[in-house]
C-alpha cells in the first residue's frame, strides 16, 4: 500500500508538471503532491499543525478539545483558531499562519466557491485538509466530516416523527454557501417530501414547496446574527399561524428557536428539529419541547484532522484516504439516547477520551 501511494505520488507529480503555467508556477495539487513525498523522505517530529473553524460556538468548543488532545497524544504542537468576522478574517488566519511555518491547516471553509483562490494558494505552501465543510473543488488533501446530504435525511425522519399527519415546516440556517449547509437543508427536503437521493439537487430557499401533505414554507439565514436568527423565528411565527414544525441546521439555531417559541407561548405547540449538541437543545429532548437532533462528532473532526496531518508529517502518506474522504457518522438523539450521549461529551469535554475511529469509515 506505501509503495502504491508513493508511486501514485510521483506520477501525479511528473503529471501535473506538464501544467504548469508559463511563469512556472506550481500547481497547488502539485504543490500538495510534493509536500507529502517529501516528508516520507525528511518526516517532521512535532510539527506546527492547526485547525481553523468557520465561526465561533460551542460546537468547535468540542472540536477544540479533540485537536488539542490530539496533539498531546501525537506530539504535534497544535493551535486552534475561530474567526469571527467571516472569510476575510479566516482569510487572515490561514495567511498568518502559513508565514509562522505551520506545516498542515485544517480548515472549515466559509464559502468554498468564493474561497477557492485562498484556499488554493494555502495548498501551494503547506498541508491543507478540510473538516465539517469541504471544498472539493479545491486542492485540498482529504476532507474529514460527515455526508451533510445524509445527515439531513436523518433530521427529515425526525421532521416526520414530529409531524405524522403533515403540516407546515420552515428551515434556519446561518448561511447558506457553505457545502454543509445546503447539503443538510436538501436532504431534510428530500426526506419530508420522500424523494429519490439526489445530493445535486438544489431549490430556491424562499419558494414555499408542497408535496403530499407537508409544506416547507422557506429557508431562512442569519449569517451567525443571533438577533437575526431569533427574529427569523420569530418573524416566520407571526406569519403563519398553521407552523408546526421548525427545523435549525447550525448548532445555535435550535437554541434561539426555543427562545422565541417561549416568547411567544409556543413552546410544544411546535416542534422543534435540531443539529448538533447544544447544552439547551439536550435539555430541550429532555423535557419533550425538542424532538431530536442530529449531531456530529466534533470532538474526532478536531482529533482526526491533527492526527491525519501529523501522520503526513511523519512520513506515512498512508494516512491519507484512496477517496480523499473519511466519513464521520452522524447520530440522532432522542429522548432514548440523550442521557448516555451527554455523558460521554462531558467526558470528552474533560479531556478524558481520546478520538476514537471505531465506526469511522474511510473512503
């Protein structure tokens, strides 16, 4: 397998020469190739490694946690960094760090479209890996999370578990050019509506769509303003008396979702879907006002990522996935699970696990 990948390495580099441009300049997948031949030449001990977030919340609190624990289990020295002003600061980050010498980044690109460039010219001088939100079209080495797409089919099932005879649903999600996002918004479509798979489907967020007896009245962002996420809810409330159903696709939006069902003496009267593990969102399966989430793993986006990274710097490309993918399953909390599920993240959250491949699928 070593001896495969090496050669495969070599050709994609005697390939990919032939591209490039008249000023000589290296193609970042080539660029990518190089650096990962030659650390099985020269492997680094206890390289600069860092992770990147899209935003700041809880949920790459955990993820944090992973990384970190990651490095002391590695060796590596790990840093992680949340941007809170959106892609020029993330734009930033990954520049500064490149000129501090940090070997491998692993990132959670806020619009891979419109990032495309900076992503690349990253990949031309340092390991780039993304987590949570992949940039397929970019340079990058692998991708670690989950099917976004699948994961929202399993929020879809809990949509329909809420409302068994139909009704009206509306989505909040805090943008919607980020892969993750609309990946999960259409697979919860799908599901309600009972679709064929179909993960390059993509619908107008602000076009009311019926089929059968459910209707998803629109998708709402808020671009992480939590004011304007409450208010979303609030908004959609207000504006249509039959809402059974809301569904928030990022960690807090569940959360504020709750805030605004209380305002409004709502709380029961409808349901609410959420992602990920928010301490509110738990609270809320607990006591019958959520009626489940989806959640990732965090904490092993955080662990797997520095481990895959430093493993390259080690000189074993093998860490590497064929596919360039390993999928990170997504669970449903229910009333059924909530209880052992809160506690292994505390426990996680302890810094007394370490990350954990059991059920990780590498493809």
């Amino acid at each position: 397998m070593r001896r495969t990948l090496l050669g495969t390495l070599a050709v994609s580099l005697i390939t990919l020469a032939s591209f490039g441009g008249a000023n000589n300049a290296v193609p970042p997948k080539q660029r990518q190739a190089e650096l990962v031949l030659g650390y099985t030449k020269n492997p680094i001990v206890k390289p600069k490694l860092a992770f990147v977030t899209n935003g700041v919340a809880d949920f790459w609190v955990i993820a944090q946690r992973g990384a970190e624990q990651a490095g002391v289990d590695s060796g590596a020295i790990v840093t992680v960094h949340m941007p809170a002003e959106g892609i020029a600061d993330q734009k930033r980050i990954m520049e500064d760090l490149v000129a501090q010498g940090v070997k491998g980044i692993a990132v959670s690109p806020i619009d891979p479209a419109n990032e495309l460039e900076i992503l690349d010219q990253i990949a031309g001088r340092t390991l780039l890996i993304t987590q949570d939100s992949d940039a397929p079209a970019s340079a990058r080495l692998a991708y670690i999370g989950l099917d976004n797409y699948d994961a929202g089919r399993m929020a879809g099932k809990l949509v329909k578990e809420a409302l068994p005879s139909g009704g009206e649903i509306a989505i909040f999600v805090g943008r919607l050019e980020q892969d993750n996002a609309f990946r999960r918004r259409q697979g919860v479509m799908d599901e309600i509506f009972d679709r064929a798979r179909d993960d390059t489907r993509i619908e107008n967020p602000n076009t009311p769509i019926t089929i059968g007896k459910y209707t998803v009245l629109k998708t709402l962002t808020d671009q992480f303003d939590r004011t304007k996420a409450k208010a979303n809810v609030e908004d959609m409330m207000s504006a249509n008396p039959n809402l059974g159903c809301v569904v928030g696709l990022f960690a807090y939006n569940p959360v504020l979702a709750l805030e605004a069902l209380k305002s409004g003496g709502k709380i029961g009267k409808i349901k609410v879907v959420g992602f990920d593990e928010a301490p509110e969102t738990l609270a809320g399966i607990r006591d019958g006002s959520v009626q489940g989430t989806v959640v990732q793993d965090p904490y092993n986006y955080g662990y797997r990522s520095i481990q895959m990274l430093n493993a390259v710097c080690l000189g074993k490309p093998d860490a590497l996935p064929k596919s360039g993918f390993i999928d990170i399953p997504a669970v449903t909390v229910t009333p059924a699970n909530v209880d052992a599920f809160e506690a292994d993240l505390k426990k996680k959250l302890a810094g007394n696990a370490s990350g954990n491949s059991a059920g990780d699928t590498a493809k």
